[in-house]
C-alpha cells in the first residue's frame, strides 16, 4: 500500500474493497491459527495446569484474554482453562518451548484488541500529530520498562523455583497475602469482561446500522441486551469451553487485519475533508484547534491506557518454565523480542488511528469509521466475533476467582457457580449500558491493576530476592544489587503516582469536568 499512490489507492479502497477486504481478513486470521498450531509442542502427558492456593484457573483463563482483548487484551503459551483444570490448548510444560514460538506466542498474549483504545489516549491531550512524537516515545520507553519487569519475574521464579505469579509472592514476600495478587487479577478479569462488553456492544451495534435491520434491535442498549441474554450468558453457562477455541485464535488475525484497514484508510484520505467517507461521520476529524500540546496531567490518560496495553506479567512464571533449556539470557531474548515487536505494533496503531481522526478520535477507534465503509465493517466483524468467543473465557476467569477467593470447593463450589454467572453477568452488563468509552475503562484497569502488576509487585519482588540472596550467601550488596534496588524503588514510587494520577485524571474526564 504505502507505493501506491493516491489515486490508485483510493480506486483500490472504492471499487475493491470487498474482493480484496474479505480475502485479506481470512488470509489474516488463517495464518496466526495456522503458526500457533505448527509452532505448538505436542503436549506431554504429564502437563497439568500449575497450581497455588487455587489459583491455577484465573491465570490460565487470563491467558486466553490477553490473546483476544490485551490486551488487550490478554496467550497461549501454556494451559488455557476449559474444563476446570482440563487443558485445551497446551504447550508442555516440561519446558519444549523454543525461543521463536515463545516470542510469538508472548507477542500474542500483549497483542490484542485494547490497542484500538490507544489513538484516543494521544486524542485526549492534543489535536496536533506533532504530539504523536513524544506520544510514540512514551510508547516506546513505557514498553521497555514492561520488559524489565516481565524479565525480573522470570528470574525471581528461577531463583525461588517458583510456577505461578502467586508463589513468586509467597516465596519472596509472604504467602499470608498472596491473596491479594489474586484478587487484583480477578479484579483485572472483571474490568476486561466489561471492556469486551463495550466493544462486543459497539461493534455489533454499528455492524446490524450497516445492514439496515430494525432500530429496536440496532439501538446500542438492545444489542447489549440482546447478545448478553441470548449469547453471552449460554456461551458462559457451558460447562466445556473447548469448542470455542479455534475461534479465541482468530483475535490476532482480526487485529492485524484491522491494522492493515486503518493504514489503508490513512493513506487513501477517505476521512479526509473531500474524502469519499468524511460526510458520513458525525466525529469529523480534527487537528491543531487546541492550540499547542502540553506533556501535563492529561497524558496520564494514555499512560494508564500503556499499562493496560503491555500486562502480561502474571504469565512471566509459565513463560520461563515452558522455554526450552531455560537460562535468564534465553529468557530475555524471548521477552526483548516480543515487547519490540509489541511497541512497535502499538506505535503504528497509535499513530495511524489518530493521524486518521485527530483529536476526534473515539476511545475505541473503530467507531470513528462510517457504517457504509466496507473494509469498516469486516474489522468490526472480526473484532466483534474475536471477542464474542472469547468472552466466555475472561468471564470463567472472573468466576473461578471469586469461587477460590470464597475458598469453595466441591458441591458447593459447584452450587455457587450458576448464581454466580448470573449475578456477576448482569452487573457487567448493566455497567457496559451506562459507559460507553471503552477507553475509561481501559485506562481504569491500566491505572488501577496495571500499574500494580507491571510495576510496583515485581520491583517489590525484585528487591526482596536480591537482598534474600545475598542474605543467604551471607555476603554484603554489590554496587550493581544497589542499582538495581534503588532503581526499584524508583519503579514502586513511579507506579504509585502514575495509578493515583491516573485514576483520578480518568474519572475526572469520564465526569466531564476535563
């Protein structure tokens, strides 16, 4: 696309668009199915979910969201929940994962359909593309710092001979509140269900507008209603997730269709003033109107919308202990060449989406696009189906949380399962009718949770290991431990005011009041 010029691309984009959309979304989604299951190892008979203090379900049900919304988000590294600890997709975790499929499949649990909210998070400080250059450097430094501490929990778990996110915790802070990092993780699964509902509610909202079906059923409160009665709650009610797997796979192939779509629409300037479509949305696009931008208060929108964006660290443990012939350097391979790949994906939706609509930008971008763009309607389709599928998954995470933090087991676990699937349910749902800007709740569960997990949890863990062991060698610190410490505890004071901040500044402007 980017040799062609603006007349033969636009001719494209006109006269083509559905000859050539359609093929391009199933070429898409065909080729991350088909690479994650030629890069999968057969599953060794031994592989079981890993397990602590009954935590093994929320992390393996988070994975699958981290491949679908982290996502947003949201991986399919290791076990992802179905039939309670029944595995349906598997790598083993004997550790047969080579560093080329790790990186992929970590890639993939960053990678999901929360980047869409990404342009808006530069549209809420500025109007200007000039913002975009230091909007992409925050980008940037934001994701190197995920990747140190997605690589610190890796060797904190090879020092510890720890499995999971929660007995890194245990071992090198206290297992009296490991309970805690479950219940932020439940919470996290909470927040993503309710951004899926969001989306699932605009995206098919405009796809049944586009087909012109009846306004009781395309107004955006009924379709919420309708695909959560007679959809969603089945879907979760479903005791085996398994056949809904091939399709939590597919969430990639939408994203990267809808990547390819977006840069279409740039470089053909639809929306542009003249542009074919630019008449047929309410939001035109807008730039330089605001006066020059500002790094203030505001860009804590975006930051939090990062932090929501780059989690995947409760999969650090798996990560490691699936990687074949595990060493720290073969780790970090494995997480620099993800998280690269990863910043500069969000970079290019970023910049693409809001050098499309500018500070009009949508908190979720595909609703900036005309209901009568074809290309339009076959992301919405993608992005909609990816992530009606893999609802389900994020909600059973959300479930058997609250059942583990109930610490029920047995019949009565099994009891409290249906009232939880209602209750739980139609909160989310009565919560997805009353907020609209999937971009509030992003940068909610980044501001909340993200920086939590990313950043203050695994500097504390860090600090703790290095003074633990070189307690144990009974040995003084290095310059380089106290580096590393106090850099640390730099993160941990970073973390605590980009969530207070963060917190703050989005309530503020989902108020209204900036």
């Amino acid at each position: 696309v980017s040799h062609f010029n603006r007349r033969s691309c636009s001719q494209f984009a006109n006269k083509m668009y559905l000859p050539a959309g359609i093929p391009l979304l199933l070429l898409s989604c065909s080729l991350s199915v088909a690479y994650s299951f030629a890069s999968r190892p057969v599953q060794s008979s031994s592989s079981s979910p890993l397990n602590h203090n009954g935590q093994s379900k929320i992390l393996s049900s988070l994975r699958t969201r981290s491949a679908s919304f982290h996502g947003g988000g949201k991986s399919l590294t290791s076990t992802v929940a179905a039939e309670g600890d029944n595995a349906i997709v598997a790598q083993s975790s004997s550790g047969e994962a080579t560093i080329a499929t790790s990186i992929f499949n970590l890639a993939k649990s960053i990678i999901g359909a929360g980047v869409l909210s990404l342009p808006s998070g530069v549209a809420f400080f500025s109007d200007e593309k000039a913002a975009l250059i230091p909007s992409s450097i925050i980008c940037s430094v934001f994701g190197l710092v995920a990747a140190y501490t997605f690589s610190s929990i890796g060797k904190v778990c090879k020092d510890n001979d720890s499995k999971s996110f929660q007995d890194a915790w245990a071992k090198t802070i206290s297992p009296k509140t490991a309970g805690v990092i479950s219940a932020c993780i439940t919470a996290m699964c909470f927040l993503a269900s309710l951004a899926y509902s969001i989306i699932i509610g605009d995206s098919f909202t405009s796809l049944f507008q586009t087909f012109n079906l009846p306004g009781i059923i395309s107004q955006r409160s009924n379709v919420i209603l309708l695909l959560s009665t007679f959809v969603l709650f089945p879907l979760c009610s479903l005791k085996s997730l398994n056949s809904l797997a091939p399709f939590s796979l597919m969430g990639l192939g939408g994203t990267l269709y809808t990547a390819i779509f977006m840069a279409i629409r740039l470089l053909d300037k639809s929306y542009s003033s003249g542009g074919k479509f630019f008449a047929q949305v309410a939001a035109k696009p807008v730039f330089n109107k605001r006066g020059p931008y500002a790094l203030n208060h505001l860009t804590f929108v975006l930051l939090s919308m990062l932090s929501t964006s780059y989690i995947a660290h409760y999969n650090a443990p798996q990560f490691y202990a699936e990687l074949k012939d595990a060493t720290i350097p073969r780790f970090n391979r494995v997480v620099g060449g993800a998280f690269l790949s990863s910043i500069a994906f969000f970079t290019f939706m970023m910049c693409v989406g809001f050098l499309t609509f500018g500070g009009a930008t949508s908190g979720f971008v595909l609703n900036n696009y005309a209901s009568g763009d074809g290309l339009a309607t076959l992301a919405r389709f993608a992005i909609g189906l990816a992530l009606l599928t893999g609802y389900p998954f994020t909600f059973s995470a959300l479930r058997e949380g609250l059942l583990d933090l109930g610490k029920l087991t047995g019949s009565a676990r099994e009891a409290a399962s249906r009232p939880i699937t209602v209750t739980m349910l139609a909160l989310v749902t009565g919560l997805a009718l009353l907020l609209k800007d999937v971009g509030f709740v992003v940068s909610i569960s980044g501001a909340l949770f993200g920086c939590l997990l990313m950043f203050i949890v695994p500097a504390m863990m860090t600090i703790s290991n290095i003074k633990g062991l070189a307690k144990k060698a009974a040995s003084p610190l290095t310059k380089g431990n106290k580096i590393e410490i106090a850099m640390n505890y730099f993160l941990m004071l970073v973390g605590l005011i980009m969530g207070v901040l963060g917190v703050s500044v989005s309530t503020l402007r989902q108020m209204g009041k900036l």
